[in-house]
C-alpha cells in the first residue's frame, strides 16, 4: 500500500472536515504522523468556513494536499497509493466515499452512527466517534501504527460479499 490517506467529500460542514483537520495537525503536532504520509482531501469547495480551514492547515506547510477537481483517473491514481481512507462524515445518506473505498480494497475511518455505519459494519472499517475529533485521533494513530489492525480489516475486505447489479435487479424484480 502507499503513502497517502485519503478523504473524499465536499467541504462542508456536515463532511465534518474540521475534526480531521484537528486530529491531523494533533498527529503531526505529536510526531505520530508518519514524514513519508501525506493526507489528501478531494472534495469541491462547497462552504467557506470549511475553505478556510483547510487553506490555513495548507499554509503551515503540513503534508496536506487539497485536490478541488479530481477526475476517476487522478482517483483511481490515489487510491493505488492509499495506505486508508477517513471519511469524517455526520450525517449522510448513503456514504458513497465508504462503498468507493472499500470497492478499492482500502480501509476506511468511518462514523459510528446511522446510514454510515449500516454500510461500515459489514467489514473493512474503523468505526467510532468521527465527530469528536480526539476519537478520530486515536482512531487514525491505531491504523498508523499497529500493521495487525490493518491487516485484520483488510482481511475482513476480502471476506465481504459485493452485489452484482444482477444481483440487484433480482432482488428489486422480487419486490415489484
């Protein structure tokens, strides 16, 4: 695996950026953030207050970088360099970014609660408090530094069972 962290999601309040942001720069602020890891955000910017923090975790000069327009290639390119993924998320539908991550065979930090977790549950995430940010902190340190973790969620990644859209257009033809 590679040398990035990734978190997808446009920046706006309820993606929760904030708390990542604060458990990055706690991270690095500690030493525990590894020189070679960089934190890649990629995500439209969709809330000023959000923009800013972001621009201003940037101008320390931290291993951050902010991808505004990402395409499926540039995707694709940073998913084979992801050592995991952290979506920081409070409130989502669905957590399309959890379904991608885990498609790409690739941990993911993901909230505890509701729709987010109905899809982390089945395996390959790190579920817990995304939004206090110190939850997230530990969270994010755990995958860093105990390889064993990582290998136990990237196992339970292998084991899970992925729907063909077959399988979906039976189950919906079952229902009609």
């Amino acid at each position: 695996y590679g040398n990035l962290v990734l978190s997808i999601g446009s920046l706006e309040p309820r993606k929760n950026h904030l708390s990542l942001l604060k458990a990055f720069t706690a991270l690095v602020a500690e030493g525990t953030w590894p020189l070679n890891l960089d934190l890649v955000i990629v995500g439209w910017p969709n809330d000023i207050t959000v923009v800013n923090y972001v621009e201003k975790t940037l101008q320390l000069g931290l291993p951050l970088r902010w991808e505004k327009n990402a395409d499926d290639i540039l995707l694709n390119k940073f998913y084979s360099q992801t050592l995991f993924t952290i979506f920081p998320s409070i409130e989502e539908g669905f957590g399309l970014p959890i379904a991608e991550s885990i498609w790409h065979n690739r941990i993911c930090i993901c909230n505890n609660k509701g729709a987010i977790y109905e899809i982390a549950r089945k395996g390959g995430c790190l579920t817990l408090n995304t939004n206090d940010w110190r939850d997230l902190k530990n969270g994010i340190k755990l995958l860093i530094t105990k390889p064993s973790l990582r290998n136990k969620l990237n196992q339970e990644i292998r084991n899970r069972f992925f729907r063909s859209w077959k399988d979906v257009a039976r189950e919906w033809l079952d229902l009609m």
